[in-house]
C-alpha cells in the first residue's frame, strides 16, 4: 500500500523514551565518566536518546527559571542533583549549521584544554558537529591557501594557529 504522505527522511526530532530518574542519572554518569562531561551533544542518541532528554530537562529549567512554568518541589531537588554533577542547563536543539564559528571556535578551545591537543576526532563522540567543524576548517584553508574561495578568514586561520590547530590530520595513531 502506497501513502501519499511525503517521506521525511530525517525526522526533525528524535521521541525520548520514557526512562525512570535512577537509569537517567546512571546513563549521565556513564556520558561523564566515558567523556569527562555533560555537555551533552543535543543529537547524542546514546543511551536511549540523552541528547533529547538533556533538551527537555534544559528547555524544563530554563521556563521554571524565567518564571513561565511551575515544576514541583520533587523536580527543583531533581535539577539539584543534575546541577550537582555538572550538568549546565544549556542543551538546546540546533539545526544544521546553526552554531557560529566562535562557538565552535570556543568549544574547540575547551576540547584542547581537556584533552591538551586540537586533533579532535572526525566522529567525536561527545560532539558530532565539532569534528567535523575541524574538518571543514582543514578543507576551508586548502582553499584558502591556493587563492581559491574559501568561508575561512587569514583572522581565523591566524586564531586556529595561535591555539595550535594543525592543518594536515594525522592518521591514528
């Protein structure tokens, strides 16, 4: 039987299942020891869909915060315990190519911090888009540096050296 619904190929959100509080805290400290924190990717599908669940607990706070939703006491003390373990309240659903370049540029920065170096991995597990963001800038400067069209400024480039960013990947290591 044929529909005559168009086919969306990507729905535009993921459903988060239905999982108790304990299992939730246990797959964010599951997120935290295997990356080291809970800047939770929103299109982290893992662990029953922790992106979209750590969306619906930001977008949740952020109206308790601002005063447009009422969330009772049980859940004020279930925001404690995620703020407890480092969760910041700031996972927001993105579209493709939403985040600037000085957000990636500054998420960038904090990877090198934690991890020493800018080689971040094309399939960067805790965030998808920044490996390939880097990727996108080592390809930007190849045509930059040929003279070509490029989305990447000298001041970029200059920015991404200044912080070590290499523009030949290495193979793994």
């Amino acid at each position: 039987e044929f529909s005559t619904t168009p086919h969306r190929t990507r729905p535009e959100r993921r459903s988060v299942p239905d999982v108790d509080w304990s299992t939730r805290m246990q797959q964010m400290e599951a997120f935290l020891s295997e990356m080291g924190h809970l800047r939770v990717d929103p299109n982290y599908f893992m662990y029953s869909n922790l992106g979209g669940w750590a969306v619906k607990m930001s977008e949740l706070h952020q109206s308790w915060q601002e005063g447009r939703e009422y969330v009772p006491p049980e859940m004020v003390e279930k925001f404690n315990q995620l703020s407890a373990m480092g969760f910041g309240f700031d996972v927001f659903p993105t579209r493709r190519g939403e985040r600037s370049w000085e957000d990636s540029f500054g998420l960038l920065l904090q990877y090198r911090q934690e991890t020493g170096s800018c080689r971040v991995p094309h399939h960067y597990k805790a965030d998808f888009r920044l490996g390939s963001w880097v990727a996108v800038q080592r390809k930007d400067y190849k045509l930059l540096a040929a003279g070509k069209p490029s989305r990447l400024t000298h001041d970029r480039a200059r920015r991404l050296e200044s912080i070590g960013f290499e523009w030949v990947a290495r193979q793994r290591e």
